[in-house]
C-alpha cells in the first residue's frame, strides 16, 4: 500500500461534509424555482442530474431536524418534505462553495445509470423513485476519489480501460484497495450512511461491484442498471450490434435478445434528463 494512500480516504471523509455540487446544476435550479408552472417533480429531475446536490437535499430531509431519519428515500420527496426556500437555500450555498466538481463522464455515468436503474426497477419489484436515486449517486466515491487525487486515479482508470467486463471491475476494486484502503463503493456508502440515507440505498452502493448472493430488489437494481449503462456505450446509440464479449455484464434474467429495447428506453430516459440542461 503506498503511503499517500490511507491520507486521501482520510480526507474525503473528513471534508465531506462541506462539499457542494457542481456549480451548473444549481445554477440551472435556482433559473426555474420560483416559476409558478414548476413543481416538486420538475425540481427533483433538474436536481438529480448533480449526485452531490441530490446528497445534499437527501441528507437534509433526512436530518433529525425534520424528524423523518433516515426515512425519505427519494429525491421529489425529499423536496416537497423541505419546501422551496429550503431547497433554495442548499442550491445557493452550493454555488457559493462549489468546492467538489463531477467530471462530465462521471455526470453522463450517474445519468444513464440512474435512467438504467429506472428502466429496470420494476423487473426487480424495485421502487423506481429509488432506483433512480440510487443510480444517480452509486459513485459518487469514485468522483469523490478522482477529485482529491486526479493522479492516483488516473492509474486506475487506465486499470479499467474502456471494457467493463466483471474481471476489469475486479481489478478495479483490488487497485482503490491498494492505493486508498478502501473501495469507491464502501466510501460513498460511507458517506451517505452519515447524512441518514435509507439503509437499503446505502447498502446497494456498498455492494455494487460485488457478487451478492443474497441481493435485494434494490441491489439488483443497481447492478442491473449499473450493467446496463456500460453496455449501453458498447453498442453506441443505433442499439443494432456489439464487437465485444458482453455475457457477464447482461442484468440479472435479463436476455440478450432484450438489450437492443432496454438500451433504447434506457437513452430516452437520459436525454429527457439531458435535455433540461441544453
Ligand atoms: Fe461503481
Ligand atoms: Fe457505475
């Protein structure tokens, strides 16, 4: 284990608590907020395209002070629960210290992982709303990791190269081990363990990289979505055929002979939320 390594985890979850989305997305929710025609539901689909904004409301909902812990498990809930002028506010000191930034792959990933996820909920008796909440936060310990150290995982990025396979998952996980004593996985379940997320959500990311043989409807969700999401880009976006091996990234009971019409509904849905920010 190298010796930089533990100082990084260190720090993240020790600055975690002061960070603030990227500046665009709360940009783009206080443009529309006052808007007579806009509703809780509007706001949460502007919101959640920004996982750490979304973290930041959840966890807020999820505070003692609204005595709901650890009980509101979606994002439109979670606004209609805290009212406009409290969303306002977190969008506002988002903007001010906008300290933590997603980069645009990481963005598109939570995007298409969310849609992937609710496209899927329903197979696994999921609930969509939290399917799609869970999808869109799932990594964010990796953006987390490759904000404090952009060198140190920029190695394991080149680790996981473009293909996805379980292998390239593995080894990705054994990589962030080495170099940070934990896993992109365990660090944002760790974090959303302490702002009072739902422990079924927090449980999801905790696992979503791992065989699990007692997985929930939730986890199932994730991986499911997770999967989905890659593949998604190994197709490219006519959905007609696919170059690599992909058996071991198909969804749970999902066949191969669904994907061209999952990873259609799976676009849709991302550039309906893409589109709110052209
Ligand atoms: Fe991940
Ligand atoms: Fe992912």
């Amino acid at each position: 284990m190298q010796a930089a390594a533990p100082r990084v985890k260190d720090e993240i979850l020790t600055r975690f608590e002061n960070l603030s989305p990227a500046s665009n997305v709360a940009i783009s929710v206080l443009s529309f907020i006052d808007r007579d025609d806009i509703g809780a539901a509007d706001i949460a689909l502007v919101t959640s395209a920004d996982p750490v904004l979304t973290a930041r409301i959840m966890r807020m909902a999820n505070s003692a002070f609204y005595g709901m812990g650890g009980r509101v498990a979606t994002l439109n809930t979670a606004i209609s629960l805290l009212g406009l002028i409290t969303v306002r506010s977190i969008a506002v000191s988002a903007v001010v210290t906008n300290v933590a930034s997603i980069s645009p792959d990481d963005w598109l990933h939570a995007i298409e992982t969310a849609a992937a996820c609710s496209v899927l909920s329903s197979r696994y008796s999921a609930d969509s709303a939290t399917a799609f909440s869970v999808g869109m936060l799932h990594d964010i310990g990796r953006a987390l990791l490759r904000e404090f150290d952009p060198t140190g995982y920029a190695a394991i990025d080149e680790i996981t190269g473009t293909a996805h396979s379980r292998a390239s998952q593995d080894a990705m996980k054994q990589a962030e081990f080495e170099r940070y004593g934990t896993t992109h996985s365990t660090l944002g379940a760790t974090i959303l363990r302490s702002w009072n997320f739902p422990e079924e959500l927090c449980a999801a990311i905790a696992t979503h990289h791992d065989d699990n043989a007692f997985a929930k409807p939730l986890d199932l969700a994730l991986q499911g979505g997770d999967r989905l999401s890659y593949l998604s880009h190994l197709y490219g976006v006519r959905n007609t055929h696919c170059d690599e091996p992909f058996d071991d990234l198909l969804p749970d009971g999902v066949g191969a002979d669904e994907l061209p019409q999952l990873i259609e509904d799976l676009q849709t849905k991302s550039m309906e939320i893409a589109d709110l920010f052209l």
